[in-house]
C-alpha cells in the first residue's frame, strides 16, 4: 500500500466517524479528492502569494518560516 492509498483510509475512516454518509458514498467522495506528495524541502507558498487551493497534511512535518526583518526570523514546526 503506498501512501496515497494510506492517506485515502485515513480520510474515509474519519468521515465514518463525522457523518452518516454510508461507505459507498465516502469512498465515492474520497476518490474524487486530489491527493498530492511532495519531497522534503518543497517550497508550497511563499510569503505573500495567494493560494489557489487548500492544503492539509496528513501524514508528515510542516514547516512554516516568517521572515520579518533582515535579521529576524520566525520558524513554526508542526508535527
């Protein structure tokens, strides 16, 4: 099982829990998610750019950096 796969059960076993869609429809939902990797130190946003789409993480580490200054800097880690 790859992780794309392990990623779709974890979205269905949580929809079973929040919802009284039945099973078929919950896997009918979760197939039409786009599900995406990305290798570590990819660059999503850069300070200032406008998102075209939501980004959740569902298995992995998030890093967040906010450069304020020249000599200072923000670094946010989110397990």
């Amino acid at each position: 099982m790859n992780k794309i796969e392990k990623c779709r059960l974890m979205i269905v076993a949580t929809l079973k829990e929040l919802t009284d869609l039945n099973v078929e429809a919950i896997s009918e939902l979760v197939l039409s998610i786009p599900i995406q990797t990305y290798k570590k130190g990819t660059v999503l946003l850069n300070q200032g750019d406008k998102p075209d789409m939501s980004y959740y993480l569902l298995m992995g580490l998030f890093v967040s950096m906010c450069v304020m200054s020249m000599v200072k800097k923000s670094l946010l880690i989110f397990i």
